[in-house]
C-alpha cells in the first residue's frame, strides 16, 4: 500500500499512529479529501513543513485523534487533534524549548503554541474563517496535596523552571 502525502515531508500514517488506540480497537481512519484530511494537510502546509524546511526531522508523537481516543487519554473536549487541526511533536537535535521559540519568532499563523512539560511541543492552526490566535503557553505540571498534580498554562513560551515560578 502506498502511503499518502500531506506534504513534502509528512505522511498520513504519521497522523493515525496510537497504540492506546489498537489495543482499545479504536478506528484511526482518516478519509483523504475529507475535512480531518484536509485540516492535515493544512497543518503541515502552514505549519509543520516550515518547521522540517528549517530545523529537521519532526517527529509526531500526537496527531489525529478520535473522540473515544481523546476521551480515553482524558483530553480536553475541545481538543484540536480531534477534528485534525493540532499536533504534538519534537525535533531531532533541539530541545521542545528551543522549537516553540522558534516557531513563536518565525510562523506568524499558528493558532496555539504550547511548549508541554519540557517534553513537547503542541502547535495548531485556525479555522478556515478564524484569525489565528496567536496563543502561547507553557504547560507545566504543580504538585496539589493530597491530589495528582494538576496541569497549570503559564502564559508565555517559557523555560520550565521561569514557568513554575509563575504559578
């Protein structure tokens, strides 16, 4: 079977990898010309391709997921991976920090730059007839006593560290 292209540099399968999803026998079907497969395509023609065009190979940990995915792994109801328009990611020789300051320095369209726990990155795009929000945060995980950590986004494309003392 032939892989099918987003662009240059990105493939589908790319997009509809989860393990969480094969052992729960969740479907990761994207239909290509549909609009999961062309929020994509958008995605990495806005987005991820300048990326790859400049710093390398981008390595998705997170594209596409279905709702009982999303809702599976606990996400947000309003989660852009479900409808195709969010990925998380790394890039091979930079730091998750080192990415979002460049891509908030250099892509003017992304909807939602999350540097995530010193981990990731997330980046997602607009609507078609949305302006980008241009939002940047730096997610990072704050001890609660007596309860699991709780998720704080700390304004900002920030250092770990520079985040928590925010909080």
């Amino acid at each position: 079977m032939d892989r099918i292209k987003l662009s240059p540099n990105f493939y589908l399968d790319e997009f509809t990898r989860s393990q969480t999803a094969v052992r729960h026998g969740i479907d990761m079907s994207v239909v290509p010309g549909g609009l999961i497969y062309s929020n994509l395509r958008l995605l990495c023609k806005q987005l991820l391709q300048p990326i790859r065009n400049e710093l390398g190979p981008v390595n998705i940990s997170s594209g596409y997921r279905p709702l009982a995915l999303n809702k599976l792994i606990r996400g947000s109801s309003s989660s852009q991976h479900c409808i195709g328009k969010a990925a998380d990611f790394t890039v091979t020789g930079y730091t998750p920090l080192q990415v979002a300051q460049w891509i908030e320095a250099n892509l003017p369209r992304y909807d939602q730059l999350i540097h995530e726990f010193g981990q990731w990155v997330h980046i997602s795009i607009a609507g078609p007839f949305r302006d980008a929000r241009l939002n940047s945060l730096t997610a990072v995980s704050v001890p609660q006593r007596f309860r699991k950590p709780k998720t704080v986004y700390v304004p900002g494309i920030l250092s770990i560290e520079d985040a928590v003392t925010r909080v």
